[in-house]
C-alpha cells in the first residue's frame, strides 16, 4: 500500500543498490545501538532494565535472547523504523536480520 519503502522488484533500485541498503540498515542500526546500548547502561536504568542482560555471567549464544522485555522494545524497534527510512528489497530486510542475529549471537559465545 505504498506505507513502507519497502520494494519488491530488483530492477526498482538495482543491485548495487541492494547491498548498499543492506549496509545502510547495519550504520544506522550500529548507531542507533551504540547509543541505546549507552543509555541502557545509565544508574538510573540498569538496575531496572539492562541487568538482567548482565546477569548471563557465563555468556553463551543464549545471551544474546537475555534481556528485560523494556530493551527487547527499544533495541529491536529500530527494525521497524528501517523500512520508512531505507528503501529496502524484503531480501535485503532478511539478510540484515540473520546477519545481525548472527554477529549478536557470535558476539555472546564468550570470546
């Protein structure tokens, strides 16, 4: 319905465009993280909401899923504020999401 910039057709944006979408979304999403992350780890809001996160003291996979219900919204909201900001082919979309669910996942095996 033309809400999102979401597009289905290669030929709309080209493939070179692809993958600099697919860049596009891990920039944005890498600065928006950095500074939630940040946030999250302010007094006033870590004993309440980013602690649980930082109760995983021996980091598997599985800590990468561990986080209050408060930063699972904040963090993972910027997904849907990708597809009106970037326009995205829906493989593109999918591409960043098992990407990033991978580097986060990699990231908590504890090396």
């Amino acid at each position: 319905m033309g809400y999102t910039l979401i597009y289905s057709e290669f030929s709309d944006y080209g493939m070179a465009y692809f993958f600099v979408s697919i860049f596009s979304m891990f920039l944005v999403h890498d600065t928006y993280f950095y500074w939630t992350h940040r946030v999250m780890h302010h007094k006033s809001i870590f004993k309440y909401v980013h602690k649980v996160h930082h109760e995983s003291i021996d980091t598997t996979p599985y800590t990468a899923f561990s986080f209050h219900p408060i930063e699972s919204f904040v963090e993972y909201s910027i997904s849907f504020v990708l597809v009106f900001l970037i326009p995205s082919h829906m493989l593109g979309l999918i591409i960043f999401q098992i990407l990033s669910t991978l580097y986060n996942v990699i990231g908590h095996m504890g090396y």
